[in-house]
C-alpha cells in the first residue's frame, strides 16, 4: 500500500487562533472549514485550563484534542493525563517566590476571578474556569528583572519554570508544549487519526507532517518540534524578530486569526500541490 502523506496542526491560542483583545476566531472561519473538509486533525495547544479548553470546545467544536496549562494536561477522547507537577508543589514554590521578591504578588489559582476578570478582560465565568489550575499558576505583579531572576531561581529549587507568555510569567513543570505535542501526535496514531490504518503505531515520523502556530516564548518548544513552523506576529507595536532558528520558519502576514487563516491556507496549498505533482510522477 502506498504510504499517503499525513497532516497534523497544533495551535496556540490567544494571540494567535484568537484575537489578543476580544478573544474572537472568525477570521479564521475559512481555513478551519478546509481542515475540517480535509480529516485534518486540529489541537489546541495553550496555557489555558482544561476547563477552559473543554468550555471552547463545547461550545465551537473545533478542535480534535486538547492540550492545556502548557503542556502539563493532554486530553484527547475523554482521556486526560497530566504530565505536569501537582499543584501542591506549584503553591509551595509560589508562596516562596512572593516572600522573596519586592513586589506584591498574586496568581490565577489564589486571587478572586474578579481580579482575573479585569486582568484579562474574561467574563466571570470565563474567569472562573481560568482559575481552575491544576498543574501550573499565572503570576499577577509587576515585576523587575531582579524579581523576575528571583523568581526564577526559586522555581528551580522546586523543578519548575518560569515561562513568559504572552500576557504573563506562569509558573509550571518542565512539562512543555512541544513535549506534549510529540505525546499527542503518539495517541493521535494510535487512535487511528494519523497513519495508514487504526492503531498503526509504526506510522513514521516522515509520514505525518506537522504544523504548530505560536505567537510567544512558551510557543517556542512546540514550534521547534514541527515540520513547518508558524510565528504570529503581535497586534500592536513593531514587528517582532523570529523567535526561534528553524528550517521551515513562516511569519504570518497579519496578527491574530487573520494571519492564521492566511498562514494556513498557503501551506495547505504547497502541500496539496506537491502531493498533486508525486501523483503524476508515480501515478
């Protein structure tokens, strides 16, 4: 049997899937709609919540599994496995941190979803599922350099991290994106998702093709371990610089849902054209 080129997608999501200011997806309405014509698989991949995530999900259906709280929870068919730390552990480094630097400090899992609300412009109840952290906790202080190599110093001692995102410093696990990605595509091939047949587990890595979308540093492992990387530049301010090396690194042309509709559906047209070509060739 012809071995058939395969194609997975793992995306960011504020910023990037969704408009850093009003959260909104529709501009991405077109490409979503070809990936969905095309048996794409489509993963969410953010610092979100499950909650969060399942919240979305439920509500747009657009996505095939969930990978959330950067990398520590990974959801795909019901099941959920949580690579990251306890969150006994993230409190404890977090409550060391807030002794040692020289400015107040609050996080998603400690304050009212009030103050996340109006830290992040969510709906209460949106705010509410934000706080519901298991494995990872975003940092609310305005913080100096200093304070941040404190912070950072003191996550170690516990073997966590300290990852700047797009709006703020979390503290999680050595768990990341782009370890997360490489388990789910491993699930995605079992489940019969990617490969040639169910439960193919020795599909080959140059079988499957990934794509992944970031638009910030906690994007960085997860766009490193595709095949084809995708930056999003930001909404405001200048233009950023690439924030990795990689061999097949695009920049999208605009910010947010725009630039990922365009982004993708280039891609999808080289890739559709090239497999269009290898079947001439060999047909």
């Amino acid at each position: 049997m012809q071995q058939t080129r395969t194609i997975a997608i793992f995306t960011d999501l504020d910023g990037t899937l969704l408009d850093h200011d009003d959260y909104r997806w529709d501009a991405a309405r077109p490409a979503i709609e070809r990936i969905r014509s095309l048996s794409i698989p489509l993963i969410a991949v953010s610092s979100k919540t499950l909650a969060e995530l399942d919240h979305i999900q439920m509500n747009y259906g657009l996505f095939d599994g969930l990978i959330g709280e950067n990398g520590g929870v990974i959801s795909l068919d019901g099941e959920v496995e949580q690579p990251g730390p306890s969150s006994q552990t993230i409190d404890s480094a977090r409550t060391a941190i807030k002794t040692a630097v020289n400015v107040p400090l609050g996080s998603f899992r400690t304050v009212p979803p009030e103050m996340i609300a109006t830290e992040t412009g969510l709906t209460l109840d949106d705010a509410i599922r934000a706080g519901q952290r298991h494995c990872s906790d975003p940092l609310i202080w305005q913080p100096s350099e200093q304070d941040i190599e404190i912070a950072t110093d003191i996550a170690s001692q516990f073997s966590l991290k300290l990852v700047k995102g797009g709006r703020f410093h979390t503290l999680c696990g050595p768990s990341n994106k782009g370890a997360a990605m490489k388990r789910m595509l491993e699930r995605l091939v079992v489940s019969g998702r990617l490969g040639d047949g169910a439960g193919d587990t020795h599909a080959t890595k140059t079988a499957i093709t990934t794509i992944a979308l970031g638009d910030s540093a906690n994007d960085i492992p997860m766009l490193a371990a595709a095949d084809i990387a995708v930056q999003i530049p930001p909404k405001r301010g200048i233009r950023s610089e690439p924030l990795l090396t990689h061999s097949d690194l695009r920049i999208a042309p605009y910010p947010g849902p725009e630039g990922w509709n365009a982004a993708l559906q280039s891609i999808l047209d080289q890739i559709i054209n090239t497999n269009k070509k290898s079947e001439v060739l060999h047909g």
